[in-house]
C-alpha cells in the first residue's frame, strides 16, 4: 500500500510506469558503484561487503532483489600488512530487480571486456 | 557518431530508447549523490565544489547538460578550525538533460520539504 | 615480520613511531567517515553495514581492533518506500587501536555535542 | 585564537602536539582518497577536480596547505561517450601542510611503484 510520501513523491514525476522504473534502476546502480569503491579489500572481507552492499540496495524504494558478486581474482590474503587492494567497479557484478507499479525492470552492472568498461545496462522490461 | 564501444554498449540492453535515456538519468543522479555527500563544504569552496560535480557529470556518457546548486544557507564562513559542515544530500539543487538518440529526459533532484527527503524524478521526455 | 612492501613503506616516514601511530589512526578515522557517509540506513540494514566497517577497516595496515557503532535512534523499520536515512557521521561511534612498533593508540571518533560535531581523537598512547 | 569549539576538542586528546598534528595529516589524507576516488574523469575535467579537492581539504581543521595532482598520462580527450576513467588512488599525489599551535607535520600521498600501492606518509615534522 502507498503511503503519503510515495504519493507525494508520485506527483513529481512526468513520465511512464516503465519509464519511472527503468529510472529507478539507473539511482541504484550509480549508487553502489559511487558509494562503496574505493572500500579497502581483502579476502577477508569481501563476503561481508557483498552482502553490506546488497542489504544497503535494498533499503531504497522499489527494490524488489539485489544480488552483488565482487570477483576475487585479485584478491589475496593477508600476509603483509600492505596486501589488499580497493574496491573498482571492475571488480563489480550486480543484478538488481525493480517493481514499480505493474512494471519489472531488470539491470545489470558487470565489467563488459570488450570495452574495458564496468557497464550499467537494462536486461528486461516486464509487464505484471 | 557512434563508436564502436557505443555499438558493443547497445547491444546489451533490452529496451526502449526512452527507457534507456530515463535509465541513464538516473544513473547521473545516484552518482553525484554517492560520490559527493560527505565533502567538508563551507562559504569558501562551495561554487568550486558546485562546478566539480557539474564537471564530473558531463563526462558520463548521454548528459547534455548538467546544473547543481549547494544550498548556501547552512554555510558559515571561516572563523574557527571547526566551522563547516559536510555536503549531505538535502543541501543539493540538481537539473540533468540527458540526451540519448532522438529522446531528451529532463530530470532533477532536490529536497521535497514535505516527504523531508531529497527527491530524484523525472521532469520531462521529448522526443526531438 | 615485515615483508618487503612494509620496509619500503618505512623507509618513506620521517617522523618516530609514535607520530606513524597517530598518523596512521587519523587515516582509518578520514577512510571511515568519506568512505561510508551516504549509505542508505534502516533498521534493517544497520548491523550488516557496522560489520563491513569494521571488516574494511580492519584490512587496513596497523589496525590491531576496530569497533563500529551505529546510532539506531534516528531509524525506521520499513512501512513506505522512503522510510530510510542516509548514514551521516554525527551517527558514527568508532573506537580504533593502532599498534605500530612498540606503540598502540587508541583514537575514537564520536559526536561531541557540545560542538555539533563528530570529533576523531586521540584517546591515549601506549608503550607496550 | 582559539575559539571554544576548538577548546572543547582539545580537551578530548590525550597525546603530544606533534602527535596530533600527525594524526590530523592522517585525516586529512584518508578524507581525500576515499571521498573522491571513483569520480569520472577525463582531460575536461581534471583541473576543477584537483581545485575542489584542494579547497574541500582547506576547509577541514589545521589545514595550512595542500596541493593535489592527478595523473594526466591514462586520460582521454572525449570522442566517444565511453571515453573516460573512474579517479583511482594511484592517479593522486598529494602534498599537505598541517599546522597545530607549534608544530608543521608535512605529509603526502602518491603511488610508491615499487609497492604498487599509494603510499600515506609524514615527509616532515618541523617546530616552529
């Protein structure tokens, strides 16, 4: 059920259902990528991250699922006190889904080799 | 004209134009918010800030043109080590045009007093 | 035992071990706050992200314990799609031991209302 | 002079000045990397970045002066809208001048190529 802020928030905007989700995904994948590199990392610590990131992506509205996969190929363990990297978007795999309204909007961030870019892009768009 | 990286980035999404400019909207705007909230922020650097975030988001892929504002009336100017505050997302003013094929998405974020909640939404889509 | 990348890194500093102490406990408090300001908070999200803090932290050179804390006063349970906070560092409550060499310090970071302000500290400086 | 901010933040410390003035260098740095590693990057706008930057550090406390630089040579002028990189730690190279009450601590950031790592380190401790 909506409550008033949602109605509030509603009235704002001037596009379409799938419009306004496909919006949506595009906030929460900016988001985690902007936030959260640069985290210090470790084997010891990447599941933890992982899993802090996806309960942080779920608090924002619409979230229907989130899943964050962060490779572990660079990372080692601790031998010297030097050994851990940071946190890129390289290292990012996210699989996000929004619900707004009727609408199911799927979208992915994943490192595409080919461009040697961590891209942000829209997988689905389902009607309820 | 496209390049070839902006050929390979297409392929991966499944949707439509408009879809796709609202989602690269809100990519922008979940970006400045996440990389920017927390920069220790007085009367001094606030319009530098401003023009770095500005700066910062017209290098992402599709922004026409970008305009952030820092509300002004929380800033103090210097007197003691300790007056300033830290950017936090209440304080920003943000206009986005992004462009995306023959598709224009207008969209903003700014504090909506009454939900209390720096809102991002979407204002407008034109198709030129 | 030192590894190689640590006596590089030594050989670096100009300053006694007491001054690498304190200096490498303000980097984790700086690193903390910048690094973590804006993550979306709830209730239900709120032990996971003290965790990954402390875990991301602790990564870190020199950092003997980290405990996070994070002021649940001003959160919600969910109902709306709106009902979160975003994390600001007058909700954080570190406490932090360096040990480098034969010296550990303890430094803290916390609100101190007197001076509206999330104050990092030195709390004492220890010879072992 | 001191005002009472500064009075009551004093109060809270319990080391030498010197080792104060390390642990502020210490913030400082922290505060740098990890606020602003992740901004996107290119030849446009690397300048107001590295401004920003060093007028968001000027802000924070004893402060006295800090320069940033950022690695020109991965940068890209803009043809496609791809072309462009995320700030990474290893881009940075930072000089910086803390001052408390009699004491100057030097401090920088820059990649040591011999760790592959962006070292922290006190350059200097001076009393005036």
């Amino acid at each position: 059920m909506r409550d008033s802020r949602e109605a509030t928030a509603d009235s704002y905007f001037a596009c379409s259902e799938v419009e306004r989700a496909a919006f949506e995904a595009g906030i929460k994948l900016g988001s985690i990528y902007h936030q959260f590199v640069g985290v210090p990392l470790r084997s010891e610590n990447v599941s933890t991250l992982e899993k802090a990131i996806e309960a942080g992506c779920k608090v924002q509205p619409f979230v229907e699922s989130v899943s964050v996969k962060i490779d572990r190929s660079k990372l080692k363990r601790k031998r010297g006190q030097y050994d851990y990297v940071s946190l890129t978007g390289d290292m990012l795999d996210v699989a996000l889904v929004i619900r707004y309204g009727g609408t199911r909007v799927r979208a992915s961030m994943r490192l595409v080799e080919e461009m040697n870019y961590p891209l942000m892009y829209i997988e689905s768009v389902e009607h309820a």
